[in-house]
C-alpha cells in the first residue's frame, strides 16, 4: 500500500476514524501526528484512546509533555509543541528522546503530536500529516497516511480496512 488519504467532515468523524486505528493498535505501536495548530491532532488522539479502552478524555498536554493513560493497551499521549515553540532544541529533545524510548517497544501505544522534536527516533511508525481543506470547507481534514517499516504498514492496511468496512 503507498500512501493514501481519508478526509473527514467533522470532529466526530475524526475521533470516530481514531477509534477505528485504536481498535487495532498493539502494544509497542507508535503513531506520528503532524499538522498545524488546530488541524486535530489532539481530536484524532481522542479517538484512538477510545479505540484502545482509555477510559478517562485525552487533553491535550501543556506542561507535562507526556501523559500515560491505562487502557486495554497502555496509551502513552505526548505533545512536543512546547519544545518547538521554546527553541528548546537538541538538550532537551535529547533528555525528552531518552524518556520516550523507555516506551518505545513496550508494552504501550504511543502517539505523538509535533514529533518533529523526536526526528529519527522512531524507525517503524504510522505517519498521518492532517491538513485543513480550503476556505469554506471549515470542519473538513485530509488525512495523509503512510508506514514507515513493515509493524506500521500492517496496521495500516488494518486500520484502512476497518474504517472502509465498518
Ligand atoms: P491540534 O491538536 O492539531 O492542535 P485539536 O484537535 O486540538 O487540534 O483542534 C482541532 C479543532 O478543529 C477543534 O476545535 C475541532 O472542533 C475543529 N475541527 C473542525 N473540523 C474538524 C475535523 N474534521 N476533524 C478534527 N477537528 C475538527
Ligand atoms: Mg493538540
């Protein structure tokens, strides 16, 4: 499978296309987020905490930059913007590098939004840039899908399954 799109029209639809991945997420699985502020990143992530049974609603992180949550798997919800928008840079990205890779082929799932901070980290993950349409479509997003190694392209074509499917 190349890379391919799923646009969605509501925040609903968002959280619901979430939840969809969730579903078949397994532990040690990360997911990437890119996209501007506002895109839905945080939105999308709610979505898989309820595909993976969170109980709690995700936030979106401000302080603490990480955030684990119990499920049916682990979710681990890390949001890098902080160190972005502080020019924090390699020291901390570094030190932040060091505290995610302890999750990294655990036992949880781990999503992260601006991982721009985390580059090279992560061999193996599932990429999903998410783009505002144009002006009027307001409550519309792209999502641009693609698997870096063989674990994410599987739960890829899992995931594209369930949503085309379901
Ligand atoms: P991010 O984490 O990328 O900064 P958020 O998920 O916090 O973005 O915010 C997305 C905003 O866009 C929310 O206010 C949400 O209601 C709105 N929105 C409108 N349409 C959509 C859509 N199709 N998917 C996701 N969010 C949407
Ligand atoms: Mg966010």
């Amino acid at each position: 499978m190349e890379e391919m799109t799923i646009t969605t029209r509501s925040p609903e639809e968002t959280m619901r296309l979430g939840e969809a991945l969730g579903a078949v997420l397994e532990p040690g699985d990360v997911v990437l987020l890119t996209g501007d502020l506002g895109a839905g990143k945080t939105t999308f992530a709610k979505g898989v905490g309820r595909g993976l049974g969170v109980a709690e609603e995700l936030t979106s992180p401000t302080f603490t930059l990480i955030h684990e949550h119990a499920g049916r798997i682990p979710l681990v919800h890390a949001d890098l913007y902080r160190l972005r928008e502080t020019g924090a840079g390699a020291a901390d990205g570094g030190h932040l590098a060091g505290c995610l890779d302890d999750y990294l082929d655990g036992e949880a799932v781990v999503v992260i939004e601006w991982p721009e901070q985390a580059a090279g980290l992560v061999a193996d993950a599932l990429c999903l840039d998410i783009r505002r349409a144009p002006l009027p479509r307001v409550d519309e997003r792209e999502f641009r899908l693609r698997a870096t190694g063989p674990r994410s392209h599987s739960r890829l074509e899992a995931w594209v399954k369930r949503w085309l499917f379901s």
